[in-house]
C-alpha cells in the first residue's frame, strides 16, 4: 500500500451572520505508488474551527504512520497540525455562490443517488429535514454562505460526502482574510494538561499503556499508539488549550521509545467472550489458551484464564504476542505490579515482526 503524498494546503473562509468563522479546507496531493506522480486538489472538510480541526487531528494520525508523507519523506504529525492553524488563521477568501444539490448516478454525483437515507438523516439531525423533499424532487439551489449549514450536515465531518463533490480550490480567491483563531499558550501552561502516563514496552514495538490510572491497554505499535493519543486525547485539550498538540505529541512519542519492559510477574487475567467481543478475537483466545498449555488439543479456552506474562515469551514468543494483540480491549486485564517505571530494562524483542491495529 502506498503513501498519500501532500504537495500543498489552502483554506477558505468567510464569517458567518453570527460571527463565527466558517473554514473550508483543500489539500493539493498525489499517491506515492501510482505513476506519473501527478497532483491535484481536494477539497477535504468544511466546517468552523473546532469541526475541520478534527479532520486535520485525523491527518495527522496517518502521518505518525507514514501513510501521509511530503514529497521529502515523513511528515511530523504536531508539525502538519501547526501549518494548518497557521494556513487557518490567514485563510483566502471563500466567495459566496449558488450550489446546485443534484442527485445522480455518477461516481462524482453532488448527491448520489444510493446515499439519500443518508441524506434524509443527516439533514434530519440537524433539523433540515425540510430541505430534503427540494433535493429529491429535483434539486435544492443553495447559497454557500447562507446555506452553509446544509452543506456542513452534508459535506462537513459528520456528513456522508467528501467536499470535493461541491467546492473546488479555485473557489478561494487571493485575498487573505485574519481569522479569529486562538494563540498558542505558554509550554509550561499546556503541558499542565498532559494526563498522567504509565507505559511498558510489550517488545521491539508494542506497548502497554494506562492514562490517568485507568486499566492498562495494549495500544499496538508505536505509532499507532502515537495515532490514538492525537485523535482520542490531543484533540480535546489543544482545543481547550492551543499548542497542547505541538508539546505534548513529540512528549509522548519519547515516552514510548524509551518504556521500560513489561514486567515479567504482570498477570494478565483474559474473558474467552465478553460481550462486543469479536469472532476473530474470541478465537484468538482459544489459540493463546491452547499455546500456553491451559486447554489441550482443539478444546475452547475456559471462559476465564490467567497466567503471567512470562509465559509468552521464549523460542514462540513472536506468536504468542501476536496472539495476545488480536484479543479485543475487553478481553484482558493487566494485573503489572507497582514497580519503578524510570527503570529502562530493554524489552523483549521478537524473532518476527508483525502488525498490530487494535483501535
């Protein structure tokens, strides 16, 4: 699979009639793996801050992962969040036109035409249930300014389409706007923020993770475990405190790299099926019970076994981990006793290597 590659970003925006700041966002990219590498705009969400903030948070995940990289190579997630606020904070002009919502059959349809349940819910949710009659009847003209909220419930992050379908970049003029976009904080007033972190290193890749004092989790690997902390935590606080994301990112990547191993003596206590549990992971479970010796042959696991972490590694270590990752969150308590976490024991590191999602 290959990487998204950005080559350009550009926001619009006009002030809404009460005040607030309405942002359109366009990314100007091509994929890595299909030649020739030729790039083309986007339009990727619109909405005010906090709502295209989120979409940008979401980019930014994919960027500690290396999906979404710039034409020199890999893209710090807290460096993309930073260019979008600056590219927010000084947006082109977004000119007011008429946008005509048809419905067709078409790949680049403004509304398709298997997607109107879609389209009756979501103008329903935000009590635009009106319009839709107009949209199905044969098309609703809207304005984008005065318009903007249909456009949102149907185009923005809580909507079925992508924005492409209706704005391009060459609707932002070249007049630069001064939006009203908060400062950055102090480092020291933003980090007071950060919540309190406990992280083991499960091997080479994986880690354990417990925010706050709550239940320990298996998070993945690295970056995903640096993908979740953006979209589930980051996000919220650089909200309520801006530059949160730009100090506390590279803060917790280090945290990471630089976890000590799991303790040996950590009991893991694991739920065959609990509810929500998924096939595959109720399986996973029955394959570790069997690995580790606690059922014979094809027996199922019992619906709750123990056993200490120890017991997964040796000579099938890469196996058994790999098992213990696909079990659902649910699936398992992490008993790890209280020990110095500034301890920096090496972890565990497995013969193969092999990758893990589990958010």
């Amino acid at each position: 699979m290959g990487a998204t590659v950005l080559t350009g970003k550009r926001a619009g925006a006009f002030q809404h009639a009460d005040g607030e700041w309405i942002f359109a966002l366009f990314e100007r990219t091509y994929e890595k793996n299909c030649y020739p590498h030729r790039d083309h705009w986007s339009g990727i969400t619109i909405g005010n801050y906090e709502s295209v903030m989120r979409r940008v948070f979401h980019h930014a995940r994919s960027c500690e992962g290396g999906m979404l990289q710039s034409r020199s190579g890999d893209i710090r997630p807290e460096h993309y969040i930073e260019s979008w606020r600056q590219e927010l904070a000084k947006p082109m002009a977004l000119h007011d036109r008429q946008i005509d919502l048809r419905v067709g059959n078409a790949f680049d349809a403004i509304i398709p035409e298997k997607s109107l349940d879609d389209v009756r819910q979501c103008l329903a949710n935000v009590n635009l249930q009106s319009r839709f009659d107009a949209v199905v009847a044969g098309g609703l003209s809207v304005s984008l300014h005065a318009d903007v909220d249909v456009l949102i419930a149907l185009y923005g992050e809580d909507g079925p389409f992508s924005l492409w379908r209706v704005l391009c970049v060459d609707d932002c003029g070249s007049m630069p706007l001064t939006a009203s976009v908060r400062r950055l904080l102090p480092a020291a007033q933003v980090m007071k923020q950060m919540p309190g972190i406990r992280c083991h290193a499960i091997d080479g890749e994986n880690r354990l993770i417990s925010f706050d004092g709550k239940p320990w989790h298996h998070a993945g690997w690295q970056y995903n475990a640096v993908g979740s902390f953006i979209t589930e935590l980051a996000y919220d606080l650089e909200m309520a405190f801006p530059g949160f994301a730009k100090r506390a990112i590279p803060k917790y990547r280090d945290m990471l790299r630089n976890a000590s191993a799991v303790p040996p003596e950590t009991k893991l206590i694991v739920s065959r099926a609990p509810a929500g549990a998924s096939t595959w992971a109720v399986a996973s479970a029955d394959e570790l019970a069997r690995a580790i010796g606690v059922v014979n042959g094809e027996q199922a696991a019992p619906e709750q076994f123990s056993f200490l972490f120890r017991d997964v590694l040796g000579e099938q270590s890469s196996q058994l981990l790999y098992k213990l990752a696909s079990l659902d969150r649910s699936q398992v308590v992490w008993d790890v006793p209280a020990i110095e976490l500034a301890s920096h024991t090496p972890a565990p590191v497995c013969s193969s290597q092999f990758s893990l999602s589990l958010f």
